[in-house]
C-alpha cells in the first residue's frame, strides 16, 4: 500500500509562487509514474504535471508549461510542483496520485492512478 500526503497549498496573489509537496510512503517509487492533478469546484479533476520517478521525464498540461515544474527527490521518496507566476484560473485542489508498478508512462487519465493524497488546497486571488 502507499500512503501520499500533500503539503505547501495556500493562498498567494496573482504572479506569486508556491512549492507543493507530496511524500510517499509503504515503497520505493523506482518504476513509477507520479502525477500532480488539480480539481476546481463544479469542474472535473484534470492532470497538470507528470514525472517518471527513474528516469525525471516530465509532461505537462499546456496552460501550465513554463510556469510550473514537477520534480522529485529519490532519496525522500518526495515529489514536488514548483508553481510560479500564478493566476486566479489556478485556484483549486491540488492531489498528487501515483501508479502501480504496471504504470510505466504518463498519462493524463486520473483513472490510471491508482493512489491519491488527501488534496491541498491552492488559492490564487486577483
């Protein structure tokens, strides 16, 4: 089983930053994919950002590109959003989900997640 928890949401003026976290535990993440989704209220959950954990290939929602960066510390077994020049459009949970060992690619589909953290909330005020 593992366990995600997500930390570093809050709220922040338009064009600030914030770094988001979301450590893993119950294994090693040597072959997976982990990824940073975002759900705003009355809209579906939608993929921001991707990582795969043994090579740091990313793939990114257009919107976001060049404003944030998923990253992630092997040893902490920690996967990180960098998020930077934040607008209002922003605003929303944010979940970090994670694969199976059987998830080898990115992919934008929540469904082939199959764990999730609690969310942190993100606000980006005008």
């Amino acid at each position: 089983q593992v366990h995600l928890v997500e930390s570093g949401g809050g709220l922040v003026q338009a064009g600030g930053s914030l770094r988001l976290s979301c450590a893993a535990s119950g294994r090693s993440f040597s072959g997976n994919v982990m990824g940073w989704f975002r759900q705003a209220p009355g809209k579906e959950r939608e993929f921001v950002a991707g990582i795969k954990w043994n090579t740091g290939a990313t793939y990114y929602e257009d919107s976001v590109k060049g404003r944030f960066t998923i990253s992630r510390d092997n040893a902490e077994n920690t996967a990180y959003l960098q998020m930077n020049s934040l607008k209002p459009e922003d605003t929303a949970v944010y979940y970090c989900a994670a694969g199976r060992n059987t998830l080898f690619v990115i992919t934008t589909n929540p469904d082939s997640y199959a764990y999730w953290g609690q969310g942190t909330q993100v606000t980006v005020s005008s």
